[in-house]
C-alpha cells in the first residue's frame, strides 16, 4: 500500500487537520515533518473540538503511532501543555503512542522573544509571523548552534551550547535594546524539562525504516501551505521551512522513495492569515461572507483570515512544484447560497497575461486577477457524503476546477465532521 503526503496547496489552513484525521484511520502512523507549533489544524470528532499546534493530528486516534519528525522544530514547553490539554480531553499521550524525532530543533524562549522584537521594529513591512519563535530556531539550526533534543540528554554539556548560543543571541538583543538572557538560568530549565521530554525522544527514522519495512501506512502530515514555501511561496512573507512534499522524505529521515501518493488540500475559495500578496482578496461583503460562513479564523492566533475567490493559477503551480497527485478540496459548503461564484484562471501583468505566479515581490503585488464567472447554487452541500446528494450545479463547480488546475479531486469535504467526506479515489492504493 503507498504511503501519502498531505501538503497545503493554498496559504494553509486548507483544512489539513480534518483530512488527516480521516485518513488516519486507515494509517498506522502519522508524521509531523516540519513547521513547529505555530501550524493549526482543529479537529471535531463526536461534537468534541481538538485544536492541535505541534502534535499530529493521528494522536487523537487510539492504536496509531505519531511521530514528531527532525524538520519539526519543538517547543518543549508548548508541547508538555499541549499534551497536557489533551490528557484533560481524555487523549492519552505517552512514549507508546508519540515519539519525537532526537535530533529535532528546540524552541527556547528567546526564540519566541526574538521574533516578537524583529516584528514590532518592522513597522508596516511586517511579515505577519505568530511570533513563537520558529523562524528563529530555523536560524539557529541553519547556523550549527542550535539546542537539539538529543542534547538534553547530555548535561554536563548542556552549559557551553548554552553560551555558544547566547554569544550570537545576546548580541542580537543589545543592538535592539533587550536585556541579556541569564545562560545559567536557561540552562537549569532545559535540564528541569529533560525528564519530561526525553522518554518521548528517540531515532525517528530507524523507528519508520522498520515500520516501512514491515508494510505499515505511513501518513506524513505537512503543516502551512505550499504558497508558504521559503523557497516557492511568497518570498519574504513565508514561513522558515520547506512546505511541500519533498521535505516529508528530509524532515523524517526517510528516502523519498516511501512516499507514494501526495495530496494538496484546497478549500474551495482562498483565505490567506497575515501579510502578503492575495491576488483575489475580496475586501467587500463577498469576503466578510466568506469569513463568517467559514469561520476564517486562525487556530494558533485567533486572527481573522483574509478570503477570496479560488485562485486556479495558484494552485496549479502547487500542484506542479509539490507533486501533487489529487486534492481534497474543502469547505465546499461555504459557497452555498452564491448565486455566481468566480475563479482566477489567469493574470493580467504588465499590459499582457501570464498562467503562473512569478517569485518577485513587486510583480506578485501587481498581477491581477482575471475572473471566470460560474453559476452558483442554492442547495445545501452540507453533510453530503455523496456525490448524489450534491447540486448539481456544485459539482460542475468541482470538474472545473478539475480541469483548471490539472489534478482530479480524491476527497471532498462538506463540513468539518469527520464522517462528511466523499472519498472518490484511496490515497493508499497503490
């Protein structure tokens, strides 16, 4: 059976959370790759809401193993009150059922300090991050100084990466006015959190090599989304990590090879959280409507999501840069009720048109959209776990935009229930 990547084709919060959890039920294990606690991906099973930021979502499933990948960077302390809520929420989480990648990256405090600075000392250039420190702790692991995982486990030379740290860190804070952070202080809380942390850490990918090799389902669960690529989104207002499906291989330490199928979750219209380029941003009452029905707001920050039309172009250039194999497509039932919807088929950009997003920062702030107009639909789309009991006219919605972005829908999505989901081809057939 082929094991599936799950990566976001728009800006995130496609709805990846949802679609993991179903697919889920047919893996044995679930893999964070990337990203750190600033991804968001709720989950409502039985009329009970989970809202998970670093954990994946297959730890809400009994008899599943979730796996925090080496391209997750961790905040030791986010992650202990993480499990802790969902302890509260009768969801088990012990070394049986999660294991943490030892040579993943560690979130300090300052990390989260640091990012907060650079954000307030921006002014109107803001990036839009959530200010949790993780870009900053891509620095440091990019840079060879990081604190990994594996170090707590190592005490007595806990002190000098402390300092070989702080000696870059405490730098960076007297040129924008911080005080100093106190090594010996930082130092004591790391070894206070190790016996907490470390009975979950381990060799992710020995532990998957063997579940690999044993013909277990591998489901590798991406966070952000592919417009949110350091390297292929929308440069600088991005995440610090690689989001599409390559980095599933790099981030748990399992060749590429193992993976077999790589869906791209799309919602039906477009949101983006924070700054940046939105070619069809609707700032007017199609947007607002859009927001209220969908409930555009963000799971780690509570911030409002900017919503538009579907933007094709986008999309197929995820889809081709990704590898994406089928979408899910989310969220169909928020369009329910518009009597025309449009989608952004290509753009207009310097007196001509292109069919593809370019990577300038000035070109992406000046294309704009050209619209293709469909029929909407009254009926309800909502709970449908058919394709007969969609309108008609819905479903001509999803062929065209089939046809638009080059990739056939796998999964359909029509409401944030686990079961409201029309499956129309497996992801782990091989």
């Amino acid at each position: 059976m082929a094991n599936v990547a799950v990566v976001g084709a728009q800006w995130g919060d496609e709805g990846k959370g949802k679609i993991v959890d179903w697919l889920s039920e047919r893996a044995d294990v679930v893999v964070r790759y990337q990203g750190g606690h600033n991804a968001g991906h709720t989950l409502v099973i039985d009329g009970v809401t989970y809202k998970l930021s670093l954990l994946p979502s297959g730890v809400v499933r009994p008899g599943k193993l979730s796996i925090v990948g080496n391209g997750v960077v961790v905040d030791p302390w986010a992650l202990m009150n993480e499990i802790e809520n969902l302890r509260k929420l009768g969801v088990s989480v012990t070394p049986k059922n999660l294991c943490i990648a030892e040579n993943a990256t560690l979130i300090l405090p300052l990390h989260g300090e640091l990012d907060r600075l650079r954000e307030q000392s921006t002014g109107t250039t803001k990036i839009g991050t959530t200010g949790r420190g993780i870009g900053p702790a891509y620095e440091d692991k990019v840079a060879r100084r990081a604190i990994r995982v594996a170090d707590l486990a190592e005490p007595d030379a806990l002190a000098d990466k402390v300092r070989d740290l702080l000696y870059h860190h405490n730098a960076l804070r007297r040129g924008m006015g911080a005080p100093e952070v106190d090594g010996k202080e930082l130092e004591e809380k790391l070894k206070a959190l190790a016996p907490q942390v470390l009975p979950f850490a381990g060799s992710v990918w020995r532990r998957l090599d063997e579940m690999r090799r044993a013909g277990r389902r591998i489901l590798f669960e991406g966070a952000q989304g592919t417009m949110l690529d350091v390297d292929h989104g929308t440069y600088p207002f991005v995440t610090s990590s690689n989001t599409i499906a390559g980095q599933a291989a790099v981030g748990s330490g399992l060749g590429p090879s193992a993976i077999g199928f790589v869906l791209g979750i799309t919602k039906a219209y477009t949101t983006r959280v924070g700054s940046g380029p939105f070619p069809t941003e609707q700032v007017n009452a199609v947007g607002q409507r859009l927001g209220e029905r969908g409930h555009e707001f963000g799971t780690v920050t509570g911030r409002k999501r900017r919503c538009g039309w579907f933007d094709a172009v986008m999309v197929r250039q995820a889809i081709k840069v990704g590898g994406i194999h089928g979408i899910a497509l989310t969220k169909l039932d928020v369009l329910d009720g518009f009597e025309e919807i449009k989608v952004c088929t290509g753009y207009r950009y310097k007196g001509g048109t292109i069919d593809y997003f370019p990577a300038g920062r000035a070109a992406q702030a000046e294309v704009e959209p050209i619209y293709e107009t469909l029929e909407g639909w009254s009926e309800t789309t909502r709970g449908a776990r058919t394709w007969a009991e969609l309108p008609a006219t819905a479903i001509k919605y999803v062929r065209h935009i089939e046809e638009l972005i080059g990739a056939p829908v796998t999964l359909l999505s029509t409401s944030p229930e686990r079961n409201d989901t029309i499956l129309v081809a497996d992801p782990f057939a091989d």
